[in-house]
C-alpha cells in the first residue's frame, strides 16, 4: 500500500488497475450537483484510470441529473484523450427511473433496459456494446452516489445477485455506512468516501486534479486555523503575566 493511501481506496484502484485492455466497464453517475463537490473528482478520476488501461465505459445513471454529471465528467478527460471516440471506446446510455427493478432489468437484458444511447443511437449499432447483452458481460461496475437508489442496490443485484465486482464512491458523511460491505466477500471492492479518497485515488494514477487542488488548500486553510489558534494562546497568556505582576 502506498503511503498515505487508504486500503479502502487502494482496494478500488486495484480492481480497475487488474482489468485488462478492451474490457467493458460501467459506472453509474448516482448524484446530482448538490454533492459533486466531493464526487465529480472520483468520477473523473475513474474515468481517466479507465481510459489509461484501454477499458471502454458504459455510463448510465439511477438520478436524473446523473447523466449531465457524466457528461461534464467525460468532457473534462477527453481534453487530455482526444482520442477516444463515442461508441468505441465510451458511451452514456442516459438515465433510467426505477433503481433496484432498473438494476434488475439490467441483469436480464441491457438492450431492454436501453433501447438507445443518450443521443439516440440504437444499441446494436453501438461498436463497444457487441456481445455486451447484460450485467454479467461487464468487467466491473461503480457507482457514484449521494443516496438513494445508488451504490447499496448495486450491491445488492449487480453483485449479489449476479456475481460482477462493484466498487463506487460516496461522500464522507455517508462513507462508515458502507464500510462493512468491504469484507471478506468482496461485496464491495474498496470505497472511495469523499474529498480525501477522491485525492488519494488522483494520486495513484499520477493526476493533479480538484480533489488534490481543494485538499492542498484545506490543508492550508486549517494550517492558518492553528497558527491563529497558537498567537490567541500566546496573548492571553502574556496578558495573565502581566496582570499578575
């Protein structure tokens, strides 16, 4: 493990890292702008993970506004990936009402579940998508998620019910309910809780991103927050001595 690296969020790496080239992968954009803050830097950063190994990624969302995060989160990688191309090497299959009976359908049949892309494309004519007809086709699955429906059901049905590895992200809040799916069964393969993991992540592939940008300056900001603390104390105690004189 590297210094200063969680296990939980090693365990995420890991799995993304052990994926081979050409393999098909799916992360789900679970949240919506309230919580990107902490979550959109793990979005990009998988993204970019992915994309260095040759993985091709489905995106698809359980939230409504998940599949404009997705589209922010692709945009912003490919400025360093122009050459990734949409429906070979990555797709946004939209969003889909219905949480746990989508995730279900999913299992059964992707096609069903996604007649199209995002943009209208049907879903044999996308080149990636060929031979990928349910959840058991995909090498692993994230999801990315504030809430409800989000990385609990995909657990439960894409790796409980089906056997495909699930890893994902949080925020920090939500993280310790989530830590006892990281056992011995590989419920969950690692987790990435918030701003610090979402740093910590962008640090094993060699990435200065946002996450890495806020924590340097939070760690500033509660440096100032100390050395304030550390001049109060001194005053107050220079003013004790001297009216004790």
């Amino acid at each position: 493990m590297e210094d200063g690296v969680s296990g939980y969020t090693m365990m995420a790496y890991d799995l993304i890292e052990n994926t081979a080239a050409g393999e098909v992968v799916l992360i789900s954009f679970d949240y919506d702008p309230s919580t990107m803050t902490e979550i959109q830097p793990m979005a990009e950063a998988q993204i970019e993970h992915a994309f260095k190994l040759n993985q091709k990624i489905v995106a698809t969302a359980l939230w409504p506004m998940g599949v404009q995060m997705a589209e922010q989160a692709f945009n912003k990688v490919l400025l360093d990936y122009p050459d990734k191309v949409d429906g070979t090497d990555y797709v946004n299959l939209g969003y889909k009402v219905g949480g746990m009976v989508t995730i279900q359908a999913m299992g059964r049949s992707l096609p069903d579940v996604y007649p199209t892309d995002q943009g209208g494309t049907p879903y044999a004519e996308i080149p990636m998508l060929q031979g990928i007809r349910r959840l058991k086709d995909l090498a692993w699955i994230s999801s990315l998620s504030s809430g409800t429906p989000g990385l609990k059901e995909w657990v439960m049905v894409a790796r409980d019910s089906y056997g495909v590895p699930v890893t994902g992200g949080c925020t920090a809040i939500s993280a310790p309910g989530f830590f006892p799916y990281v056992n011995e069964q590989r419920q969950l393969h690692g987790l990435l809780g918030g701003l610090k993991a979402a740093s910590e992540y962008e640090s094993l592939i060699g990435r200065i991103g946002p996450a890495t940008i806020k924590m340097d300056a939070q760690s500033v900001a509660h440096m100032l927050i100390l050395l304030f603390i550390a001049i109060g104390n001194i005053k107050a105690h220079l003013i004790r001595r001297r009216k004790a004189q």
